[in-house]
C-alpha cells in the first residue's frame, strides 16, 4: 500500500525555527516568503522548458524547486517535483506525462500553500 504524503509537514519547519535568533527572528517566514514569491515563476519555467524539450535544464529546476520544496516541509510538491526530474531524466522526454505530473505538482502547491502562510503567519 502506497504511503499518504502529507501536504504539509510541519516538523521541518521546527527544523528551520534554530535559524532564528534575537536578531533574526522572523527568518524563517522571510525565506518562506522568497520560496512563496519565486514558486509560480518556477512552474512557468518549468513550463517553457518542457514546451521547448529541454530535458536537463527542466529536470535541474525540478531538482531545485524539490529541494526548497522539502525544505518548508511541502512534501506532496516535493513529491512531484522528485517524479519530474526522474521522468525529465530519462532516456526520453515524455511531454503529456511531465505536462501532468506539473499540474499535480501546482495543485499540490495550491493546497499547502496557505498551510504554510498560516503556519509562520505570513499575510497575502
């Protein structure tokens, strides 16, 4: 049976709370809110280097956006952006099946998007 990801995983979020101190403590929710910021132009890249076929470059921005996906504990984009680079990485480029693993991955982000701002209270 296959594990349910959770959409947001608070717990690395706790990871990140040691980075804050007197002088910084609103780091955490700063970074989240570069992350928050950056997220859709991500997926627009992602997008036009898909539609254009190029394979490296979209499978290093999946790598990327996974990464910092991980990080604020957004771990269903993370999911799919994992399963982007893989397929991105393949012996070919199929488009139909990176097309929907992304709209999964911009749902997914829809979703735990507002978790996030909720959790380090971060305002539209």
């Amino acid at each position: 049976m296959e594990q349910q990801i959770l959409a947001m995983d608070v717990r690395q979020l706790e990871k990140l709370n040691v980075l804050q101190d007197a002088d910084s403590p609103n780091l955490v929710a700063d970074m989240a809110r570069g992350y928050l910021d950056r997220t859709p132009q991500r997926f627009q890249r992602m997008r036009e280097l898909l539609a254009a076929g190029k394979a490296d470059p979209l499978a290093s921005e999946a790598h990327g956006l996974a990464t910092s996906s991980g990080m604020f504990g957004m771990m269903r984009v993370r999911q799919h952006c994992k399963a982007l680079e893989n397929l991105a990485r393949g012996p070919s480029l199929d488009v139909d099946g990176a097309e929907a693993i992304l709209a999964q991955m911009e749902q997914a982000y829809a979703e735990a998007r507002p978790l996030l701002m909720a959790q380090l209270g971060i305002q539209e």
